[in-house]
C-alpha cells in the first residue's frame, strides 16, 4: 500500500481544500468527503477500492496547476464593470448587487446554458451543499456568499454533470483550478462564473458562532446562518444566525473578523489567485469603487465568451452596469499592496517551516522580495496554528486549540490597541508640527 500516490498526503500535510476534485477524478469510486474533526472537508480513501493510480493526486490543485506556467495575479481582463441587477428581489438578496444569479438565471431563462452547478445552504444544515439545478426557486436561495469550504468539483462526475450540455459553473479560484486540472473545461467547456476570494473557514466557526448565539438565546437551535446579511445595515452586511423558531441572532462583522485568524484553512494563506483568473468573468465586491449600502458587484469581463454574454444580459435588461478603470478594481482589491507581498512572505514561512509545497514550489521565486518587518513573526505564528488546528486528532483537541487561539488573540488586542492608537496620535503630531 503506497498512501504517497493518493490525496492522503495533502490532507497530511494541511494543504486540503474540500474541493472535491479528488472525488471526481477516482474512477474506482475510493474517495468520500467527511467532516474532519477541526470541520474541514477531507477526502477519506477507502483503500479497498483504491488501485494507487495517483489520479487524485496528479489533479489536486492544492499542489498543481496545470493550466498556468506562472503566477498571475491578475490574469487577462477586457473590461472591468460595477454592476447591479434590474429583478429587485435577486438584487435584494444577492450579496453584492446579485449580479452573479441574474446571468446564470438570463442563461438558463435563454437556454445559453442547460443546468447551472451552484451552491445553496440547505436548511438546518451547516455545510453548504453545490447543487445542479435549472429551477428559479432554487437560484433564490443559492444567492449571497459561503466562507466555508464547498466541495462543489464533486458534482463533475455526476450524471446530471456530465449530459448536460452547456452547463454554467459557479466558484471559487481553487474550484476552477481543479476543474481546468481534471480538463473538464476542455471536454465540456463549461462557462465559468468566478467569485473573487479572499480565504474561507472551518465550519468549526459556525459551531463557535452557535455557543454565541445560545448564550444570547439559551434555547436556539441552528436553522441557517447569512455571513453577510444586507437586511439590517445594508452592504457590507453582518452575520445573522437564523434559529428552528424563526429567531435571528445578529453577530457583529467585527466578531467574524476577529474569528478569521482562529478558523482560516491553511491552504489559503498560500493562495495567489484572489480575482478568479481562470473565470470567464470574475465577480467580487465594490470595494473602493462604491459604498451603496444597497450593494454592488464588479464584474471583470476576462474572455471574449464572458464579455459577449456580459453584454447580452446588459442588453437584455438583466443588469444595469456602468464601466470602470480595471486598475481602480486592482487598487480596491488592494493585490498589488498587499497581496502580492502576503503571498511570497507566505511562501517563504512554508519554506522556512519544512512544509511540503510540491508542485507549488516552482511559483516560489527567491529574488522576490518580501518584507521581513510586515507581520512576519505573527503570522508564521498565525499559520503555525491554523496548520496545527487542521490537524487536530479529535474534536476536544480542536475546541481546545481554537480557544487558545482566541483568548491569545483577544489578549494581544487588549494590550496592543491602545499602544496602536497611541502610536496614531503621535505620527497625527509629529505631522502636524512638521506642517507647521
Ligand atoms: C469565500 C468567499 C470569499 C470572497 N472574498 C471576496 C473578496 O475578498 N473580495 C471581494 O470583492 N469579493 C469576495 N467574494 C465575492 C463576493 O462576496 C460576492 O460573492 C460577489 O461579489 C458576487 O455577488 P453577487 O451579489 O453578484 O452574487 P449572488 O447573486 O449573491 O450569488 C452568489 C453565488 O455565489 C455562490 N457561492 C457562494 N459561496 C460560495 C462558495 N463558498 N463556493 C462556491 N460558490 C459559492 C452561490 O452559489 C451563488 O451562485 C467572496 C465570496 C466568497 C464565497
Ligand atoms: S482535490 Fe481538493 S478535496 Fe481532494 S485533496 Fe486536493 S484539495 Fe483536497
Ligand atoms: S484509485 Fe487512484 S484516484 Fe482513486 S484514491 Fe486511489 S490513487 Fe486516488
Ligand atoms: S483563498 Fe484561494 S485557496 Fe482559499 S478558498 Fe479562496 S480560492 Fe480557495
């Protein structure tokens, strides 16, 4: 038996991404995605089944990527937008300006595509569930964003998948990095609609957000959760936790943020690929671009398929969407300020920890410079834990880590937020005297 040809390895090593890729791949049926015991999705072998062909492994984009020789932030671009949708009701319940359900339901409406591979939360449950679906009822409630792992390449395989003829495709960057690994998009070309991404979590921290929750309401019981709900304060939106009584606890966006250090997957500190640049369009927030509470999305138009059928639902009346400057979306979207420089010093970190980045390692460059002062310490420390936490053998040991974590966490604010504020008046000071 010989574990180092199948995916055992990655998901050993931290670098899963419960894609799903793996499972599509398996032509002995070996592989099923389970709930690991920190609330990642992880593939478990069935080694019974398994004939150690090393296909799992050979598509997994966690470590390959088959379909790019460099790394590229940003990727083509045509045309950059700031869009919204004309249905009040998918604009009201999208995340942003419910730009992305407007076009997959145009394409369904106008039989472009025949089915659409999207994501819904189902209810009372946690995990998100990808679905294959042509049905408006159930376009509505895929709507708004999932910062948890989805296992959508796990649909590739199914039937409703494969005869289908013009399908449509909703995901993530490391979702299409695993649909152009297994070539599906060769065979089948599907039209791929891309969400900008920027790291999802651990369900652990929906289970984290419960305890919250049944604090405030000791008899709340999980029905569904909104990690962005516009209803109340409009766009950027805040968690709502939705209980089996028809109660919502509302959780301050401040609280997911300060839970995105205990719960990030760890794969995604090494991720480059923000804007989606394997999409045919790529869909992400206004950020720098607009503060209409009511919501907005940017639409990047990266292939001429993306941008005729872009235009299309525009002159169809599906969108209203005005252009912008692609560098002003660049600059929103802080890649060049921050994510660029994040992801070599992430690089180096790995390097420097011994962890396996096999593949991977060809996109790591040593004459890039990297910032040794930006946050190095904190966060190889920050991605120690996360490593650490994956990792965890059991539920307790889970719990136990990602409580650590935060009380460190909150410590470190208690004492540095006022050195922090300090620190601003005085640079305020020392400016305005040097004015003077
Ligand atoms: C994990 C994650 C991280 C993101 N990070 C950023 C960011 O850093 N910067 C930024 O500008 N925008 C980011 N976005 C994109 C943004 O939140 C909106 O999804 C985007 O602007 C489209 O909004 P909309 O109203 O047009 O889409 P909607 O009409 O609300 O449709 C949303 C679509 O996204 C799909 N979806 C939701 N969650 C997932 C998921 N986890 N995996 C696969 N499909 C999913 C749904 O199935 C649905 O089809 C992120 C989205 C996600 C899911
Ligand atoms: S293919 Fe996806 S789910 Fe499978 S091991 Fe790789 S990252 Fe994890
Ligand atoms: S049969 Fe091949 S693809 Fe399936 S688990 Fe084994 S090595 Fe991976
Ligand atoms: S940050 Fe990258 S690796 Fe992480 S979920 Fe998003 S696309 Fe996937």
């Amino acid at each position: 038996m010989n574990e180092d040809y199948t995916v055992k390895i990655i998901v050993d090593n931290a670098l899963c991404l419960g894609c799903g890729t793996c499972l599509a791949v398996c032509n002995a049926n070996a592989i099923t995605l389970v709930e690991s015991q920190s609330g990642y999705l992880v593939p478990e072998i069935n080694y019974e089944k398994c004939v150690f062909c090393k296909k799992c492994f050979n598509n997994c984009p966690s470590i390959k990527i088959h379909s790019i020789d460099k790394i590229d932030f940003i990727g083509k671009i045509k045309k950059a937008y700031i869009a919204r949708s004309t249905d009040s009701i998918l604009y009201q319940n999208g995340q942003s300006g419910g730009v992305v359900t407007s076009i997959v339901k145009y394409l369904l409406d106008t039989g472009k595509c025949d089915t659409a591979l999207v994501t819904k939360n189902i209810a009372g449950d946690k995990i998100a569930c990808p679905i294959i679906t042509k049905n408006y009822a159930d376009l509505f409630s895929t709507q708004g964003s999932i910062y948890c792992p989805v296992p959508l390449n796990t649909q590739l395989k199914t039937k409703a998948y494969t005869q289908s003829e013009n399908p449509v495709i909703v995901g993530l960057p490391c979702h299409f990095h695993g649909i152009s690994n297994q070539k599906a998009r060769n065979e089948r070309s599907p039209l791929l609609l891309g969400l900008f991404c920027a790291g999802v979590y651990s369900y652990k921290m929906i289970d984290y957000l419960c305890d919250y929750a049944i604090k405030k309401d000791p008899g709340f019981v999980f029905n569904g959760i909104s990690f962005r709900d516009k209803s109340r304060y409009g766009w950027p939106g805040d968690v709502s936790l939705f209980g089996k009584d028809n109660s919502v606890i509302r959780i301050p966006a401040q609280r997911r943020h300060e839970l995105k250090k205990v719960f990030m997957q760890p794969r995604c500190y090494l991720c480059f690929d923000q804007l989606n640049v394997l999409a045919d369009l790529s869909f992400g927030d206004p950020y720098g671009l607009s503060d209409d509470k009511n919501g907005a999305s940017i639409v990047l138009a990266r292939t001429e398929r993306g941008y005729k059928i872009l235009q299309e639902a525009i002159n169809a009346d599906r969108l209203e969407a005005k252009e912008v400057n692609v560098n002003d979306v660049i600059h929103g979207q802080t890649i060049r300020s921050r994510k660029i420089p994040e992801f070599y010093r992430n690089m180096k970190i790995w390097q420097e920890l011994h962890l396996p980045l096999f593949d991977y390692k060809r996109f790591y460059s040593t004459s890039i410079l990297y910032d040794k002062k930006n946050n190095y310490t904190k966060i190889r420390r920050d991605i120690l834990h996360s490593i650490h936490f994956f990792l965890a053998k059991s539920t307790s040991e889970a719990s136990l880590i990602a409580k650590l974590k935060f009380q460190k966490e909150k410590i470190r604010q208690f004492f540095f937020l006022p050195i922090f504020l300090i620190k601003k008046i005085l640079f305020k000071v020392r400016n305005i005297l040097n004015y003077k």
